[in-house]
C-alpha cells in the first residue's frame, strides 16, 4: 500500500524539468540537492501517515525552490538586536562604528598592512594602532593580538612559564565558552597559586604566598560575568601595584573589558589606572571598547617587547581587517567619539523612553485587531561579561501573541531577534541601529497580511 503511494511522488528528472527549477538562476548543483531532499520529505511523510497523499509535482517544486533558496543564503547573516544587550556574544558583541566598517572595507583589497609608504620598505604591522593605545592610555608600550584569551595566554606563556602565580580564589572565573583562568593557567605553563577564599582576599594572602616562596608573580582577573555579592573583599589593584614593586615581582592584570576612562561605564576598573600600576594589562577589543574581535596588550616597555618577540606571538596574530576596524576605533576615542556599543551603555533613560513611544506608535497600526503594541520600561544590562551587576534602565515595545511573533522575527529576511518576558515579546530600543525601525516595521507589516 505504502509502495503504491510512494510511486506516485514524481520522478527526480520530472521535477528538476518544472519551470520553477528549470528556470531559476540557482547553481544546478544546489537545486538538484534540494529537490532530492523535497523529495525525501515527501517520502517520510508517506511512511509515517497511512492516511496521507501524494504531494503534486508543482507543490514539490516549490518546496525544492524554497530549500534551494535557503541553501543559496549565506549561513552568516545581519540581524536586528532587540535584546537590550549591547555586547551580546551570541549576537557577534559590539558592533562596529560606521568608520570601522568603512576601514576593514578599505584594508579587504590590497593595503599597506606591513609596507612603509614613506620609505618605501617593509613597514611594523602593529605600529599604527600601539601608538594610538599609547596615547589613549599612557601605556609605554603596546601590542594586539587576535582575541583577550590568546593575550592572556600569551602573557602568561612568556612572562611567568615554571613561575608560581598568586591569583585570588574568587578570581578564578569561567567566561562563557569554556574560556578558564586555570586551564589557559596550566597551557600556559604558570602554576597557579590560590590565595584567599572564594569572598574575601586580603592583600596579605597574596604577600604570605609571595613570602613562603609558593608564589614568584602575581595575577589579577577582573571577574566578568558574575559578582559576589555580600560579605566579601578583595586587593585593590593599587594595593597589588605596590606589593609588587616592593617585592619586585611582576603584576598581571586581565582586565576583560577594558573600560577607558572617557567611556559611561560605572563599575568598571579603567584602562589608565591599571595600566599605572601593573606590568601588562590585557583585555578585550570588543567588550566596552567596541572595536572588532581583539586582545590588547598594554605595559612596560621591557616586558610588552617580550611578548612581541615570542614565536606564539606570530601564532596569534591579528588579521588585516580586525587591524583596521581596530585603529578606526581607537580614532574614534581619539576624536572624543563613543562607539556605538558605548554610546548604547550611556544612553540616558529619558532619550530610550522617546525612542521606544516613536517606534510604539509606528508599529501599532500594523499589529492585527486588538494585539497589543506599547512602550514599557525594561531594565538591561551590558553583556559580554561588562558591567557585572549592573542594572541600565531600558524601555521596549511589548508585542503580543509573544511565541509565535518571536519565530516570525527570527525567520524574517534581516532577522529581528527579541526577548520574551512575561508573555509578551520585547523589542529592546538601546540596541538598534539606524534603519533597523524601517525592518522591524517590514516585518511587522507583513506579519499583519498573513493573519487573519
Ligand atoms: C571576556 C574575557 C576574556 C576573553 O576575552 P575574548 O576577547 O573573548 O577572548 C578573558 N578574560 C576576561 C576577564 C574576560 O572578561
């Protein structure tokens, strides 16, 4: 019985010769996977219901073009954040400035990556973005690398291989993805040294460790994505600053932000403060700096010109475009012009209100009879592991029926990706980008012409 249904699904030859296949301009190869798979689906929807019928040909074609047209896609695609949640790594963090977009477009051709077009000889690949980190800083020297896990590692690996690293026990963190202070501790070759408990370290735990020979140098990690709240205490970098010159022994600090200190960003330790005080100071390029994927390395001069000349250096260097999106951004700072992910973190509660009433009052006449469609208030926070603890107060357009409008956001051509809360879907203003009302409201419209 179920053979007799099976033979009534059009043959594979019959279904590319339809004019939707035949005529379309996608590569054939393409097509012919996807028919075979419309095919298939057919197949299994036969084997699974007695009761169900044979697809036509034409009802195949189309559901082949569809999966051709999928395949087609690029599988890496812009989406709208209406998250609220400026450095969201799921959502590729900060998103870059208009003149960092424009300077990786420009370094995508051919540019003078290592050539020096005053000599007309081989030129530092680096040298451009360490002197705008050494002004912007006060850092005497500066290096970059490919992302803050690879400078960590690289810091590490070269400074303080077979040494014994005071780090605090509360410091001791695991930043989304598998990232763990003690793993890259031990690949490193450091040994680590747990000094304290897990809510309060005191700077005499790191001097007792340094005292009984345990320790040779010490590590502060700015715990990111958590806070311990309550009864705790911690060694002020300042106070590690000065234990380590005492001691003379070197003072690492990852920073995983990097907040400078021109930026809105309360709660965070700054770049220029901790760059006074420890030896190399490393840290993100796109968390609160909101430059593209980076790790920056900033310190003194003997130590930094060590990382630079290790052979791992050249392992984890960073690519032509990120250097470019990275300068463009320093020059952003430089000229007293917040990124966009730090414009968003500052923006006022008052400004995001108005924001999210203009795109309330444009979304209502295209939300179906009734639906609901209103500004709210809706607390965000930074993400990227910035800015722990810290509430921002945010406002959303609150849209309903909240799951179904969320899969129809998401699949839409430039997806728009919300959140859910308490049954209704939220579209976080702080995040949007310029033209991103124009999408959500396309969307929204068509929503409205497909329900009834
Ligand atoms: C985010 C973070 C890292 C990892 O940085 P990536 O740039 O994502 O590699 C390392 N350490 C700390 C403290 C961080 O917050």
């Amino acid at each position: 019985m179920a053979e007799n249904r099976l033979s009534g699904l059009p043959k594979m030859d019959l279904l590319l010769a339809r004019g939707e296949l035949a005529g379309c301009a996608l590569p054939y190869s393409l097509v012919r996977r996807a028919a075979r798979q419309a095919l298939e689906e057919a197949r299994q929807v036969l084997l699974a219901d007695p009761e169900a019928r044979a697809p036509g040909a034409g009802h195949l074609a189309g559901r082949a073009l569809e999966l051709a047209q999928a395949m087609a896609r690029p599988g890496l695609r812009r989406v709208v954040n209406a998250t609220g949640v400026p450095l969201h790594t799921n959502l590729g963090r900060a998103p870059l400035s208009p003149r960092a977009a424009e300077a990786a477009l420009q370094a995508a051709g051919y540019c003078n990556l290592e050539y020096d077009l005053d000599r007309g000889t081989r030129g530092s690949r680096t040298g451009r973005v360490e002197d705008l980190l050494r002004t912007l800083t006060g850092a005497e020297e500066a290096f970059v690398v490919n992302n803050n896990a690879a400078a960590v590692l690289l810091m590490l690996s070269v400074l303080t291989p077979g040494l014994g690293v005071a780090i605090s026990r509360g410091e001791l963190v695991e930043i989304g993805g598998a990232f763990r202070v003690p793993d890259i501790m031990a690949r490193s070759g450091a040994r680590l040294v747990e000094v304290g408990t897990t809510n309060k370290t005191r700077l005499g735990d790191y001097a007792a460790a340094l005292d009984t020979g345990a320790a040779q140098a010490l590590l502060k990690v700015h715990p990111s994505n958590f806070k311990v709240v309550g009864f705790t205490q911690a060694a002020a970098l300042a106070e590690l600053g000065v234990l380590a010159r005492e001691r003379q022994v070197p003072l690492l600090c990852d920073l995983g932000s990097g907040a400078l200190a021109a930026g809105p960003f309360p709660g965070e330790p700054a770049v220029e403060e901790a760059v006074h005080w420890a030896d190399v100071v490393c840290f993100s390029g796109d968390k609160l700096l909101g430059g593209p994927q980076a790790g920056i390395l900033l310190g003194r001069g003997a130590a930094v010109r060590r990382l630079k000349r290790d052979p791992l250096a050249r392992a984890l260097r960073l690519d032509k475009l990120s250097l470019a999106a990275l300068e463009a951004t320093l020059m952003d700072w430089r000229d007293g012009v917040l990124p966009p992910a730090a414009a968003m973190l500052g923006a006022e509660g008052e400004h995001l209100r108005k924001m999210a009433e203009v795109l309330a009052a444009r979304l209502a006449p295209l939300c179906p009879g009734g639906r609901a469609c209103q500004a709210v208030e809706s607390p965000g926070e930074a993400g990227g592991g910035s800015m722990p603890g810290v509430s921002l107060p945010g406002w959303a357009v609150a849209l309903t029926p909240a799951e179904e409008l969320e899969r129809f956001f998401r699949g839409w051509e430039t997806p728009v990706i919300g959140r859910i809360h308490r049954g209704r879907l939220l579209l976080d203003v702080r995040t949007l980008l310029p033209g991103d009302g124009d999408i959500i409201a396309a969307a929204l419209a068509q929503w409205k012409g497909e329900t009834p």
